[in-house]
C-alpha cells in the first residue's frame, strides 16, 4: 500500500500580511503584527456601520488600470489619481529595477484591488484591528497570496498612505517572479524602503526616488551599525529581523546600504552583478568578493562615511510615456452586490471573517448567482478546512460562468483536501474524484497557463494514482521553472522519482532540500535519504544473496523476485492483529495483539514508515483509527531511545499485511 504524505500545499501562503501606516512611520513588520489578532478576539468587535451600511447603486464606482483595480465610494477625481499614482510608481520601480535585476525579477501575477473611500469615516469600518479597534491608519496594504488589497481614505489627510503601501507594493512585486532564489532580506528591505519616498514630478512625467528617511537617518546617527557581514547573512529568523529593539536597526542600515550602493558612482554595476550572483545560488561570500573586489571591512567603512555626511542624493526617473492617464481612466457604476462582495472579501483576509461572511451572505441575498462572493466564501472555507463547503461554492460560481481561474482550480484543491485523513496523509483517490480534479485542473490551466500549482496538483494526482509518472515529471518540472523557490514543489519531484524507482535521481533531489528555508522540508528530505539508503542496502544484500546461491547474473529475471513475508526488512518482528493506528502532530502509534500481550509502536518519521499487502484483501487506504476488523500483520521494528520512557516497544519499520495461515 503506497502512501503519499501531503505535502501540497494550499499554494498561497495560509497567512495574510497587513501593513499599516499608524501616525508617524512605522516599520512595517511591526505594523502587521500590531494589526493582528486571532480570530476569536475580532469576533463582534467591528463597529457597527459595517453591519449597517445602506449603499444605492451610484455609490460605487469601478476602474480598471494597467495592473490595478479600482473601486471606490470616492470621487471619480479621487479613484483615477490613486490609480495614476501606483501606475506611475510602478513603472518607476520597474525601470529602475530593470538596470539592477533581469525584468524577471518582478512579479505582477497577484490582482490587485485598490478601494478608495472617500474619507476616513467611510474607511474606518474597513480598518484593520488592533486591540479589538480600528486601528488609527490612513491606507493599509493586504496581501493573501491569492489576491492583494490596497486601501486608503481620499483627500489630503496630515499623513500620507502611500509610503507604507509602496514598500509592501515592493514585496508583492518581488515575492515571485522566475529568479531561481529569493532576494536576501536586508536586500528586499533595504528596495522596499528606498522606493517608499517615491514620487511623481514634472506632470506625470518623470518620478524621484530615493529621498532621505528621516528616522532611518537620525538612528543611524546614533546607534553603532550592525556588522556588515551579519548584516548581509541575515534572515527572517534572525533576531536582528525578528527582535523589537534591533529591527528598527536593521531597516535603517539596509535601507543606507542600498542607498550606497544604487547612488554610488562605480558601486551600482558591482550591486548588479552582485545580487544577480546570490539569484543564481552562489555563496554570499563568494558574490561579494567577486562583485565588489573588496572586502567587508572596506565596505563597511564605505558606509560609515556615507552615513556620516548625511546627504542621501535622490534618484530621478523619466517614464517611457507621461503617465498623467487621469482622463482616459473611466468610471462606470459597480453594483451594491459587487461592492459587498468586495469589501466582505477584504475583511475576512484581514482575520475579520465574521463582518466579512455578513458582507458576502448580504451580497448574496441580492444575486444568489454571483461568482465572485461565492469564490470568496469558497475560499475562506478552504482555508477553514471546511472543505465540504468550499467545494459548493466553487461549484457555483463555476457554475454561473466564472472566468476566474482559481475557482477551477480550488474546487479541484478542496476536493483533494477531502481526501487527506487526519495523518495528514493520502492513500488513495476515488476514480470519480480524480475524473472531476483534473477536469476543473484542466480548465484552470486553459485560463491561467502559468500558474505553478495548477501543474503540482496534476502531477499529484499522477503520484497518488500511480499512473503516467513520466507525464507527472513533466508537469512538475513546469511546476518548478514557473515558481523556482518553492520547496515543496521541489520535493513532490523527487516523490516522482521514488515512485519511479529512480532513487539516484530522487536523492539528488533531495540532497538539494538540504538547506531548504523550512524545516518540515528539511525534515522530509532528510527521511527520504534515509529511505533511499537503506531501500538500496536491502536490494543489494538481496542481488548479493542471489548471486551467492546460484551465482546468477544481477539481471536474472528470478532475482528481481519480491522477498517472503517477513524477509524484507531487517529488524526486530511481531506478529499479530494491527487493531488501531493512531496519528497526531508527533507521528504514528500503531497498536499491535499477540496471543501473549498488546504492543505499541510509535514512530515520528511518519515519511520512513512502509507499508506492504500480500493480498488484494486488504483496501488500497487506511486511514487513521480503529482497524475494523483487526489486520494481522507482521511489523518490522527497531528499538527507540524514548521507549522505555514513553511505554512503547519500538520504532515500527515496516508493516506487512499477510494472509491468515501464512508461515
């Protein structure tokens, strides 16, 4: 019995990043997590006007730019100027991006919705919280992976939305893209900050970027820098990224250093060639030296001097066309379900799903058969793990014409998701299943040919149902050159490649995870090559054993003979009655029935456990639980450190399910 530990992802991050401008400037690290707060603690918490809100069908108005989406209850006046100037800051950061990193470097796949309320009272329904309230922001920037909200109060208000908005602009616009390794993080604060000041000039045709920070300037004159080595191997567990009292640090010198080196005279080709240098995988170390022909005490002091004189010269931009569109972006009225269901799927990403699901439910009241609020609420049901239930609603906004590509394939991910037991694993996919999975996979790839996941889940299927592996390698090697950072997709190719029997290929593979970002992938990756070695030790004892009786060549068709019940793997045995197999986050207890006694065997390295049949009685799934009726098997174990401690008689090996009667 093949079982295949689910490691597909829900494709987007499960996790929502906000950030918000709150008074003066925040970091905007700080910010999100100020703004968060578990779910149980919002519930009722929203004002009232949220509950209350009355709009006719002239309230709203609906836009559409380049690369954004635009609703609003704001003037028509108010709408088009957002909208010009996120385009005109896009294309700023796109120009200038483009001298430093190939064009491939940004990502514009994430929709962007942009709402524009007319004042804050309009907005403050719509905040984000903080300690059960509103927060005090003017403009906040959401995104889920998915989808990526921008919102903000119209009008000249004393603080300005947009720089907080920009540098989290700057994160979606870099979190994808086909670099084969993600920007290093001093990097991507030290962008996200430097364009942060942006803005337009010369009527819209030119842009300035690059103005000094004033708080980032006033710390970095009073406090000693981090040291630029440590600076530069810094990432997001580090405590200088993670820690209140030092992160503020850390912005600030990241934020100076790009400075330096995009403003520099002769720096800025060295910035380029070094940072295309760590996207292609090569050790920091090693770019540096060979990027910059120097080492980390001479830049560092670099730096200091430059700090030290406090100019932070801008940088001006001329766009490829004047980007003063205000006239030509036109307007039209969006209706009061349209806007509902805009604003319900705004707050329930915020964590405010109980405002979120009224907002949607009233939407659906007026039109019963509009897609968009039931993608929306198919949504928040997945990531509820209410899989049931999602999958009716994809079911009927694809039913009622959704173009959108992600209702297709969500109605195939949760009805992958109805198949995983409580171990987190699947065994096996009903052919009806399977039949509907890659039909509605199949019309996602039609509408969106690009998306990565859309290849992974095909691919899965394959694994899963053990059918077409050479096709599943294909599928998710596209997977892999359309999101190149993604571990785990990285990882369901060397699933393949065991499948396959492949195992040189799957350890090379997985030797690549080695140094993977998250630990459930180096986990697993690390257990797979332990799989690996010790399938190939048992097939070489049992070639070895082979050739000495006989002296048969390896490839005789007899060799290739599967070894006896209870010869196939090497441990400790007991044979009896599987009455239970019990799974939680720790791992798997299987509970075992002699003649004599119970036995218990637990394991944490669910990915080693092996399962095997000797007879077509036993299902193609078992799923956690009680055993009814009990199996008799033969388990294979090794004796565990802890179990002694923990009243377990080993780590279980492998588990054979045997006929009755069989010696």
């Amino acid at each position: 019995m093949w079982r295949h530990f689910v490691t597909f992802t829900f494709g987007f991050s499960l996790f929502t990043a906000t950030a918000i401008l709150c008074g003066g400037r925040l970091s905007p690290t700080a910010a999100a997590k100020d703004a968060w707060l578990k779910p149980e603690q919002t519930h009722g918490s929203a004002p009232a006007p949220v509950r209350s809100m009355a709009m006719t069908k002239d309230d709203w108005l609906k836009a559409q730019s380049n690369h954004f989406t635009l609703i609003g209850d704001a003037s028509e006046k108010d709408i088009r100027n957002a909208g010009m100037r996120l385009e005109q800051f896009r294309e700023a950061f796109s120009q200038i991006i483009s001298q430093i990193i190939s064009p491939a470097f940004i990502d514009s796949s994430v929709p962007i919705t942009v709402i524009v309320f007319k004042n804050d009272s309009a907005y403050r329904p719509f905040k984000p919280l903080h300690q059960g309230r509103p927060a005090d922001v003017s403009g906040h920037f959401q995104s889920s992976g998915d989808s990526a909200y921008i919102a903000l109060a119209a009008g000249r208000g004393e603080r300005n939305p947009y720089a907080v908005i920009f540098h989290e602009y700057i994160h979606a616009l870099t979190s994808g893209g086909s670099l084969p390794a993600p920007l290093p993080t001093w990097l991507s604060e030290g962008l996200a900050e430097y364009f942060s000041s942006f803005e337009a000039t010369g009527g819209g045709k030119k842009g300035r970027i690059g103005a000094a920070i004033a708080g980032h300037a006033r710390l970095l004159r009073e406090r000693s820098l981090i040291p630029l080595e440590t600076l530069l191997a810094a990432d997001q567990t580090s405590p200088f990224y993670v820690e209140s009292e030092k992160k503020g640090l850390f912005y600030a010198e990241s934020w100076a250093l790009t400075h330096y080196l995009l403003r520099q005279d002769g720096r800025r080709s060295q910035f380029r060639e070094f940072i295309n240098s760590l996207a292609q995988g090569k050790p920091a170390d090693r770019s540096f030296k060979q990027a910059f022909q120097t080492d980390y005490a001479t830049l560092e002091q670099e730096l200091k001097n430059y700090i030290s004189r406090g100019a932070y010269p801008t940088e001006d931009v001329t766009f490829a066309r004047q980007l003063g569109f205000n006239a030509e972006l036109k307007t039209a009225p969006l209706s009061e379900a349209g806007a509902l269901t805009y604003l319900g799927d705004l707050l329930w990403r915020i964590q405010r799903s109980v405002d979120g699901e009224a907002l949607l439910n009233r939407a659906l009241s007026i039109d019963p058969s509009l897609a968009a609020a039931h993608q929306s609420l198919g949504t928040l049901r997945l990531r509820q793990n209410r899989y049931a239930e999602a999958r009716r609603h994809f079911r009927r906004a694809i039913e009622a014409g959704s173009q959108d590509f992600l209702s297709h394939y969500y109605y195939a991910l949760a009805i992958h998701r109805e198949q995983v037991d409580e171990s987190q694993y699947v065994s096996d996919l009903p052919e009806d299943s399977v039949r509907e999975m890659r039909a509605s996979l199949g019309r996602a790839r039609q509408l969106n040919p690009d998306f990565a996941d859309t290849y992974k889940l095909l691919a899965f299927i394959n694994l899963v149902t053990n059918e077409n592996l050479d096709e599943a390698i294909n599928l998710i090697n596209r997977a892999i050159a359309l999101a190149p950072h993604r571990e785990d997709v990285v990882y369901t190719l060397a699933q393949i490649q065991m499948r396959k029997n492949d195992y040189a290929a799957a350890r090379q593979t997985a030797q690549t995870l080695a140094g993977a970002a998250k630990s459930d992938i180096r986990e697993r990756a690390a257990n797979m090559l332990e799989n690996i070695a010790r399938v190939e030790d048992r097939l070489a004892k049992i070639k070895a054993e082979s050739e000495a009786r006989g002296g048969r060549p390896a490839d005789d068709q007899s060799s290739t003979r599967p070894p006896l019940p209870g010869r196939r793997f090497q441990g400790d045995q007991v044979r009896g009655l599987l009455t239970r197999i019990d799974c939680d986050d720790g791992g798997v207890m299987l509970t075992v029935k002699t003649e004599s006694r119970s036995f218990k065997f637990r394991t944490a390295r669910t990915s080693q456990l092996i399962f095997v049949r000797y007879t077509p009685e036993i299902p193609n799934s078992i799923i956690c639980g009680p055993i009814d009726p009990a199996r008799l098997v033969i388990v294979t174990y090794r004796g565990s450190p802890q179990s002694g401690l923990d009243n377990f008689d080993g780590e279980p090996i492998g588990v054979e399910f045997v006929k009755p009667g069989t010696p």
